[in-house]
C-alpha cells in the first residue's frame, strides 16, 4: 500500500480537497444528529493525521462524541489504527466539563503492497449534553502529520501482563497478537512469572528481541524492543538493590537508541500496591527522584510502568509533580479525564504511568490507553487485569 484515502464527513456540501489548515464549519443546530459534507486527504503510509473538533464555546457537562469508519478495503491493525481504540468500527471520544476540543488520531500503516486503501469518517452521534447553535458552531480542524516521517518517531509502551502467562499458551498467542497489532518499538512488561514463557513470545515475533530481569517476589520486569526501530539496546542493570521496602521490585533501567538518533533511558517499575503500601510508594518516589537527580540529571529520562497508584495532587508522586520545570506525567491528562481509558479497568482506576525528564519535553508527542479489552476476546482472563499505555516521541 502506498496511500490512504481518509474522508472526514463534516458539513453540507461536496466532497473537496482541503488543505490541512483549513477549517469545515457545521451549521449551527439544536439538533443532536448532524449533516455531512466530506474532506478528502490523501495521506502516505506510516503517516499520522490527527482530526481536532473545535466547539464554539467551553463545554458545560461531561459528554462524549461518537465517531463512526467504514472500509472496503482498509483494516483496522492492519492498514491503520486509530486512537481511542474503535469498538465495532466506532471510537468514542469522551469529553469533561469546561473543555474546548476534542480530538482522534489516524495512524496509517506500512505495508507491502501497492494498494491504495480509503477510509470513510463521520461524526455519527453526541451525547445529549452537547448542542449545536448559531452561537456554538462545531469545526473540525484537520491536522497532517505526513511531513514528519515515522523514522522519526520512538513509540513506547508500558503494559503489565498480570502473572505472564496468566492462562499459558492461550496468553502467549494472545499478547503476541496484540504485539503485532501495536505501533510500538519498546513495550517495558511488568509481572513476568515465567521468563521461559516470555522468551518463547519474543521467539514468535520476527524482528523483535526479548529481555528480562530476575527481580525479587518472582514477579521479573522486562523488555521487548524492535530490531529495526532501536539500533541499540544496552544490558540490564537494577537500582536500589538493598532496599526491598521501598522497592519490592527493583527498577530495571536499560538505554535504547532510536534510528532516528534519539537516545532514551528506560527505568522498568512496579512499585508496592494496596493502600498498605501507601508510604512504602512514597519513599520510592523520594529515591528514584534523588537517583535520576544525581545521575541521570542531563539524560532523557522516560520512569514507566505499574505505579500502583494515581498520579493527582496529593498521591505519593507529589515530588515529581510539584517539580514541574524536570518533570511531567505524559498521561496527567488521562488520569483526569473519563474514567473510561484508566488502565485499570476492573476497578476502575488509572496505575500505569509514563514519567518524562525535562530533556525530553520537546520530544513528546501523545500519550494514550490502548483499550484492547474492549477488541480481544476474553481480554481479562486470557491476557491481563491491565491496559497498555503508550507514548510517542519525535526526534528534534
């Protein structure tokens, strides 16, 4: 495949090209259902367009937008994904209180053939809480990424896979799956139980490569990484050796190398859970703030994995957060927003994190919950009580 086709129905009018800083007014209304006119962008594969919709005016209550796709010829996973995750070729895309915009992401993907595929977008429902008037018009601004090349890009997943493989090879197949259907280069695991298990993924995978440390408790912390995105991938070392109260499982930090020249320095966590654990959460905080301070003060930092806590005021992390000018949760966002991308769905809460130095502010692009349980059948029992969570960096 070559090219996709992407049309995001918008208005009232016929299909034209539009230049991706223009903007698709809807004509106001008081109506929920809206009218359609097209934009036709035709975007290279291994291309990103994100599609932002702009309300007239901040909103008052929670609500959600739905957005529909349909194709001929064009796979979701394989020919494209999209962000949120799409549930029966629609995404959902919740809003809060006091927001502007709302905004989806279309990731086309690289491919053999010569195929020209297309994909048909459209606004397809609200929620009740939203309306449309001669004073609140909607308009869709349509951003192209296709200037920034995916060579570019570093995408970095944290996922625990609780107990891996929690239902033997039924696990195995159904993460390797997954795996392949990821835009990821780095996925950092948590929760190996059987590293054995864990090798055999990595050998399923062509062109990917598996690491694991033997962590305390049994529960090893580890790596897969793509051989042709990271040109280097250091050995792993631990921190905080002899300190198994703060640390239950010892942070594994590894140094990869992008092919885009972007050097990264992962620490692999998974810290104490349950409220019992509050304090211990608290002192790790504390020392992997001071050891990345000390040693790793000009390096670009990415602290990822299972925090087994939330991230807002007042949350064991506070050091970090109130450190902002070196510090930020690339998935703040997530933890404030709808509780429908928490990456713990079961309970609900939000425990998987993706922390970024200052050196890297520049870098980040996006941060989301990949919702595969909504896509993979018997997610939870066959896979794992957690969502991934991936964020994406840009060489500058």
């Amino acid at each position: 495949m070559r090219y996709l086709l992407l049309l995001i129905f918008v208005g009232l009018a016929a299909c034209t090209p539009q230049d991706s800083s223009q903007q698709i007014i809807i004509p106001g209304s008081n109506e929920i259902s809206i009218n359609f006119s097209a934009s036709l962008l035709t975007v290279e594969e291994g291309k990103s367009i994100d599609v932002t919709l702009k309300f007239g005016k901040t909103t008052t209550k929670d609500g959600y937008i739905d957005v529909s796709y349909s194709s001929d010829n064009a796979k979701v996973g394989e020919d494209f994904n999209l962000s949120p995750t799409p549930v029966s070729n629609m995404i959902t895309i919740d809003y809060q209180k006091d927001v502007d915009e709302v905004s989806f992401s279309i990731l086309t993907l690289s491919d053999s053939d010569t195929d020209e595929e297309s994909i048909l977008f459209s606004i397809s429902g609200a929620s009740e809480n939203i309306s449309f008037d001669k004073s609140n018009d909607l308009s869709v601004v349509i951003e192209d990424h296709s200037s920034v090349s995916s060579d570019q890009q570093l995408n970095v997943v944290t996922w625990n896979t609780e107990y891996f493989p929690k239902n033997g090879t039924t696990t195995v197949n159904a993460v390797r799956d997954i795996v392949l259907s990821m835009d990821a280069d780095i996925i950092a695991f948590q929760e190996i139980a059987e590293p054995d298990a864990f090798e055999d993924l990595a050998t399923s995978l062509p062109g990917w490569e598996g690491v694991v440390y033997d962590v305390r408790y049994g529960q090893e912390l580890g790596y897969l990484y793509k051989t042709s995105e990271i040109t280097s991938f250091s050995s792993l070392s631990v921190i905080y050796n002899d300190d198994s109260d703060a640390f239950p499982r010892q942070p594994v930090i590894a140094t990869a190398k992008h092919k885009s020249g972007l050097e990264v320095t992962l620490i692999n966590i998974h810290l104490k859970c349950c409220s019992e654990g509050e304090s211990r959460r608290a002192d790790a905080s504390v020392l992997l703030k001071d050891y990345i301070d000390q040693n790793l003060a000009d390096k670009n930092v990415i602290v990822l994995g299972d925090y087994n806590d939330d991230i807002l005021n007042g949350s064991p992390f506070s050091n970090f957060i109130a450190d902002a000018s070196n510090y930020e949760f690339t998935d703040m966002d997530i933890a404030k927003g709808s509780s429908a991308y928490w990456s713990y769905p079961g309970w609900p809460s939000h425990l998987d994190h993706i922390m970024i130095s200052n050196e890297l502010f520049d870098n980040w692009v996006r941060t989301e919950t990949l919702r595969f349980d909504l896509t993979v059948n018997n997610y939870d029992a066959n896979v794992s009580d957690h969502r991934p969570v991936e964020t994406t960096f840009e060489n500058q």
